[in-house]
C-alpha cells in the first residue's frame, strides 16, 4: 500500500511538471494551448559559459520565447568514442541556462549543421572510415549517426530536459537541408530520409521533431523552411503548422569578402509577411552569431567573426535598430496570439501587391496591411478608413482600426559603435614583443615527414583535421648532364590547397592562395635546381573545411596533383612527373607541437632585433585586461596571415592582409526589394576581419595577460593593440506620435549633439535642420531630460516639443547623442 501511494504520488509530481507539446496545421500547441513562438539561434561554442546567461536574458527581454541551436558532431566527438562537453562545449549548461531564463529550447541535434562550420559539423574521422559515403544509406555512417545521435538523446534525456520531462526542449531536429541537396543521391537519399525519420521516432523524446527543407519528410516530421522569406512556404502535410526555423537576420562573411547587412526593415518585413500568410513559429538564424574561435570556421575561407548581423552583434551588444524594431514587432504579435492561432482567416487582393489579411474570433479581429510592391507606397481603404502603407512592408493592427506597428517605420534608435584603447596600459598603443622562428629544416632541408607513400593524397585522409598544415616532401637527384640542368626550369603543381607555400633546397620559391571561390588552380615557379639531390617541400594550408552540398565530403583539400618539372630550351620542352615520386608527409608545425602558445611554455623567446615581415615567426607579448566590462577586442591590423591566442586560448585565424575588393559596396542601402547576400555590402577595399573578439573570461583581471601570434606570411605586430567596444553615440528619426527611447547601454548618455523637430533631413550621423522647426529649444529639452541619466523615454510629440508649422507635412524628431 505504501509502495502504491508512492508510484501515484510520482505519476502526480510528473504530470505536474511535464510539458506537453504537439501540433495541429495552426501551430505548435503547448499544454493545449496553441502559440505564436518566436524563436533565436544562439549557438554554444560560439560564446562562452560566462557570456551564456546574458545572451540569453537579452533574447528574452528581445521579446523571444526560445532558443535554438545546433548539436556540433566534430566538438564532441573529435576522436572516434573520445568526446568532449567542457567549457563552451557544455551542451547540458546551455540549456540549463536556457530553462533557468524561462524560455523554450529546440534541439537540432543533426547530425550535420552546415552552420559555416568545419566541414559541416561532422567529424573527419567518419570521412577516413573503410567505404564511408555520408548522408545516405551507407551503413557505416547510418551507424556512426546513430549512435552520436542517440548518445545526445540520452544526455539530455538523463537531466529531464526535454519538454516531456517537465523540460525546455519543445522541438527536437534530424537532418538538415537534406531536401536541397538530395537530387544527386537518387532512391538511397529517399530510403536515407525515410530511415533518418524512423530512427528519430525510435528514440522517444515526447516532442515532435522537425525537418527543414524537406518537402517530402515522412509523417510524423513537421517539414519546415529556411530563407531570407518563408512566406510562401506551404508545408506538406495539413496537420503541419507553417513553421520557419532559419529566418537569416544577415549573412556570413568570408576571407577577401566585403560585409554583408540585411537592413531591419526587410528583417521585419520578412516576419510580418510570414504570420500574415498564416505562420506561426518563426526562428531567426542567427540572433547571436558570436564567433569561430580555434579551428571552427568551415568554408572553405569562413572568416573567425560570425556576427551575421544578427540582433545581438559578436559581442553580444544590442544591434539596434535591428533588435529594438523587432522587440516592437514581437510584442505585437504576442497580443494578438490567440487571434492569429484560433481566428478564421480572410484576405482582400487590392492590386498591385498590396492586400489585407483579417485574423477574426468571437472575440475580435487582427489585420495585417500588406504592400509588396518595392518602389510604390500604398493608400488602403479599410471598413471607412485610409491607411497609408509604404512600399515593401507590412502594417499591423491588432484590432483592425489602429495601427500598432509599420516594419519601415523604425522608431527604435541606431547605435554607433566605437572603439576605445585600452586605458589599463600606460601606453597602450607600443605592445613590447620576444620571437623565435618556426624550426622548419627538417623539412626544407632534409624532406622528413612522419610517413611515406609513392602517391599524392588528400589533405584530409593524411592530417584527420588535426592541423590546418600539412608538408608534402620529395627529393629530386639530377645528375651532372642531366636533360634538365641548364634549360629555363619550373615547378607546377596542381592543387587545392587552400593556401599553398613551396620551398626547393631550403629556398621560398612562392606563394598562392584560392581566389573568387576557386578552390582549385596551379602554381608555377621558375626554379633553378642543381645536380644532385634537391629538396622539394610543399607546405598545404585548409582554412576550414567544405560544409555544405551533395557529396561535400569528397571535395578535396591540399595538394593531389598532378605535380611536374618542366624544363624548356626553345621550342623543346621536357616534362618530369612527380606524382607518383615517394612524398614524405608531415602534419603541423614544430611551434604548434611543441605548444608556443601556452603561457606555461618555457622555450627561449628573443627581445632582440624583432624582426617585422618575416614568414614562419612566432611572437609574444604580454598586456594588462582593459579596465571595465566591455567587450574586448585585438586589432592585427598590420598582420599578414596566421593564428592568435589569448593565455593559451585560441582565438582563432586571422587574415587581415586579405583586402576586398573596391567595387560593390553602397552608401545608399535601399531595404525595398528582395534581400540577397550581394545587396547592402560594406567595407570594400579594407580587410575582410581586422577585429578579433577576446572573451572576458580568457583574460587575468589582475596582473599579466599572455598574446602569442604564428605569423605565416609575414606582417609588423608593432601594430597590434587591445581595445573595448562600446556604444560611442546614437541617434533616431521617428515621427510625430511615437515613443522613443534612448540607451547608451548601461552607460550614461554625457550630451546631445543634435535635436530637431520639424522636418530634419538626413542620416544618422549626419542630420541637418530642414525649413520647418519647433520654436522651442529641442536641444535644451532633450539635454534636460536625457543627459546624466542611462536611459530615457521620450514622447514625440507638439505638446513636448512645440508646433511647427511644416505645411501639412509629416513631422518627426531627429536626434544624436553623445554615451
């Protein structure tokens, strides 16, 4: 009798706190109650344990009810059966700190990520396994999959964490983008996503799981969409809720690119849009891109940063306009959720791609204006009243009389980010420097590798990822009246190294790397070789590996030949083949062996005569953590090419010789029209990356922090300093009868620069006083209510501010100030 008091009082306690979530065609349900779920991706080895909570707490007050991330194969399983969860990789962590914020979690477990991660987020391993051929019905890989997929499954199952269990975890994935790229593998891709499916469901999570991009995902996935617009999307089956779980706030960036930027009007249009059509769960990839620290970037050519941005920058500052305007439409979207998600659904076509949506209940009615069109404005007609609706965007009246919220009309401000020298340093600019070359003379000189084969192989069967480096080694003897010797010589090498090093008997011949995404090309060098032995040493460098397509895995990477000696004399000339000559092999460097970079190292470093310019160089300082808790950043600007740490914690590659092109960017970003990633690039003619983030919990608040760079085609470290990030002013345009509110982001707004209300024109930055102003001092008002103070609100209005006379045009306050 006890034991059954026991097993009820149990099965009560677990009812209690158990989350039960399913779906019908309107929306995920929640305990019985259908939901509006606007959701983010964050992912963990992107930040650190120390910067989790904040992200998070910020992407709820961002107006967010979840969190959503990846599940990094190649992390946590970097070795076959050896895994890894400390640190940023503390899966189990993440999403205790997402429970402890209060919001939902989904789990896209995977296996393959894309993500822009190294090679796709499986590991290379797998690739080198016996007769291995991913994402299809290979058995070795549905094996290897399943274990690391059930392994998840059962971690997170073990500390109740899925919604079942009384949980955060409301969504689980399998798969990822299969359905864009399935067509090469023919029925096994089919039979592939019908066992993916299978295999899921067999593992019993007690939530639904999702597939993205897969129109023919078999019941019971929910089929879901990725794009920078999902409005059209139609899922596949009628009990499917229209669900969108990679909404692209932004885009990647990648060596020698310019900086992409999706304006915050197309992001919310593009949201808006989406729940006007009938959706409801919408996931914005990224929200926190943060960044690809160690050897984590994909690609090839991923830079380190990955902002993206995202509503929530690198560093994890508040991206405004972009994360205040969408908290705005967040908010009214959860107004109306039981409207959106029980309402009976009409729709008027105005022509000329604006048209109007009424979500009505017994209770009451929710409209959506919407206007497509991307150069003309809209007048709608709507129960006696004109709205008037810009082009591409979307008005929203949560009771179909008052506009509550327009995607082009911004009212949140724009912060201007700026960067502050580091005030712990006397002097903060002059960072004093030790070096020690790389010891390469086995290689250059003796051609000595760890193995030996008489082929050329890929890079990645030889280093299984473990290193970006890899030495090709052959030794060529010619004798004194060899053919060659004394004819006009070169060496040709066909590769696809990423970039590519080539040294004969000791000597730099020259360097090349992969342009325009052309990831395969041909060095050739003039060399003058001599009788006797000579030394050819090839060094291959990835720069992370290829992460997406049919088949990525087989994409090669280093040096695969054909290799050749070619030697001409007139018209004759006459061609060695080297490629099945016995190459020697060697993965790494000697630095990176012998662990340069930890601060506990105790190689001899030299303070004499620091060499600047110098390839295959290792140099050290020491600096002080900047003062306060702001972000922290290392400008290498000056660097060529080559890897950064921070007391012995990798902050990933640089490449800030890397310089885009002059061409393609524009001044004037017109956020109407369909976004793509050429559209509203920045930065051209500059380097691709000249910023590195360095996480606050990576440095010693007191005493010496340790800076250690391998530096591999040379540049001047006298260049290189530390610097904080922070809100350096900011402004807003908004008109007449809204809301503003001004924030320097726990910092107290020191002046106002400039304050006008009437018809101010201009950009943020740049404001100029039009012909019509309020006779009132508008500087001497917002001075007075905002300077001092970290915060203020202020209501835009002619009570406040005065009464222009602007001749029946629309009025607004332009403002900037200074944090």
């Amino acid at each position: 009798m006890v034991y059954l008091r026991f097993l009820l009082c149990f099965l009560f306690v677990s009812n209690v706190y158990a989350t039960i979530v399913s779906h019908d065609g309107r929306a995920i349900t929640i305990d019985g109650h259908r939901r509006v779920l606007l959701s983010g991706s964050i992912h963990y080895p992107r930040s650190t344990p120390e910067m989790w909570p904040d992200l998070i707490k910020k992407s709820k007050e961002g107006g967010l009810d979840a969190i959503e991330t990846y599940v990094f194969w190649n992390a946590h399983e970097p070795t076959r059966r050896q895994y890894d969860f400390s640190g940023k990789l503390d899966l189990i962590r993440f999403l205790k700190t997402i429970q402890d914020e209060g919001l939902y979690g989904v789990l896209r477990i995977g296996p393959y990520a894309c993500a822009e991660w190294n090679y796709g987020g499986f590991p290379v391993w797998l690739h080198n396994m016996p007769g291995m051929v991913f994402r299809t019905t290979n058995k070795a890989f549905m094996d290897e999959m399943q274990n690391f997929t059930t392994m998840i499954v059962d971690m997170v199952k073990k500390e109740n964490l899925f919604a079942s269990q009384g949980g955060p975890i409301i969504l689980a994935q399998i798969e990822n983008e299969y359905g864009n790229v399935m067509g090469p593998y023919g029925e096994s891709g089919k039979a592939y996503i019908k066992w993916c499916a299978n295999m899921a469901q067999s593992l019993d999570v007690g939530v639904p799981w999702i597939m993205c991009q897969q129109n023919d995902a078999p019941q019971p996935m929910l089929n879901t969409c990725n794009g920078f617009y999902c409005d059209n999307f139609v899922p596949n089956n009628p009990n499917t809720p229209k669900m969108w779980t990679e909404n692209w706030t932004g885009w990647f960036k990648q060596w020698g690119g310019k900086n992409p930027h999706r304006t915050t009007e197309d992001v919310a249009f593009s949201v808006a849009r989406f729940f006007q059509r009938g959706g409801t769960f919408n996931n914005y990839y990224m929200y926190h891109g943060g960044t690809n620290f160690d050897r984590t970037a994909g690609g090839p050519y991923i830079t380190t940063s990955y902002d993206y941005d995202a509503p929530l920058d690198e560093y994890g500052n508040l991206n405004q306009p972009k994360y205040g305007h969408l908290k705005q439409l967040h908010d009214v979207l959860h107004s109306m959720e039981r409207t959106l998600t029980y309402g009976n659904i009409s729709t008027i076509d105005f022509g000329n791609s604006a048209s109007a949506t009424i979500y009505k209940t017994e209770e009451g009615s929710s409209c959506f204006f919407g206007n497509g069109n991307e150069k003309s404005d809209a007048t709608i007609s709507f129960q006696g009243e004109s709205y008037f609706v810009p082009a591409w965007s979307v008005t929203i009246l949560p009771d179909c009389k008052n506009e509550a919220y327009n995607t082009a009309k911004i009212t949140t401000q724009t912060s201007m980010m700026v960067k502050k020298p580091n005030e712990a340093e006397d002097t903060p600019s002059t960072l004093k420097w030790s070096w020690r070359p790389e010891n390469m003379d086995n290689f250059l000189l003796k051609g000595k590798g760890e193995s030996t084969q008489t082929q050329l192989f890929d890079q990645k069967v030889v280093t299984n990822d473990q290193s970006d480096y890899l030495w090709y080694m052959t030794t060529v003897k010619f004798k004194k009246r060899d053919l060659f010797l004394g004819k006009n010589m070169s060496l040709r090498v066909n590769s696809t190294a990423h970039v590519l090093h080539a040294f004969v008997n000791g000597k730099h011949i020259g360097s090349q790397h992969a342009e325009n995404d052309k990831f395969n090309y041909v060095f050739e060098k003039d060399v003058k070789f001599k009788s006797g032995r000579n030394v050819i040493a090839l060094l291959s460098i990835t720069v992370g590996l290829a992460n997406y397509g049919a088949f990525f895995e087989s994409k090669p990477a280093g040096i695969t030949g054909p290799i050749f000696i070619t030697g001409r004399n007139g018209d004759e000339t006459i061609v060695k083949d080297l490629s099945a000559h016995k190459w020697s092999y060697k993965t790494g460097l000697i630095g990176f062996e012998s662990q340069l970079f930890r601060t506990e190292s105790m190689s001899k470093w030299s303070v004499e005569s620091v060499p600047f310019n110098r390839t295959m160089t290792w140099y050290k300082t020491t600096f002080k953590s900047p003062l306060g808790n702001d972000p922290v950043v290392v400008d290498l600007m000056g660097l060529g090419k080559g890897t950064a740490w921070v007391n012995g914690n990798n902050i990933g590659r640089y490449w800030p010789a890397f310089i885009s092109s002059k061409n393609g960017c524009d001044a004037n970003c017109n956020y109407r029209g369909a976004y793509h990633a050429e559209k509203c690039l920045t930065n051209c003619g500059e380097p691709t990356q000249r910023w590195y983030h360095v996480p606050r919990s990576f440095l010693n608040a007191e005493g010496d922090n340790t800076l250690v760079l391998f530096e591999e085609i040379g540049g001047n470290p006298s260049l290189v300093s530390f610097q904080t990030t922070r809100v350096g002013s900011l402004c807003a345009n908004v008109y007449e009868k809204s809301i503003i509110e001004l924030s320097c982001d726990r910092k107290p707004i020191s002046a106002i620069k400039f304050a006008s209300f009437g018809n101010p024109d201009g950009n943020c930055g740049s404001f100029v006083k039009g012909t019509c102003e309020s006779s009132n001092n508008t500087v001497d008002i917002l001075t007075q209510e905002c300077v001092g103070k970290e915060k203020c609100s202020i209501d835009v209005s002619t009570k406040r501010f005065g009464t222009p006379d602007c001749s029946g045009a629309v009025r607004s306050l332009a403002v900037e100030a200074i944090c």
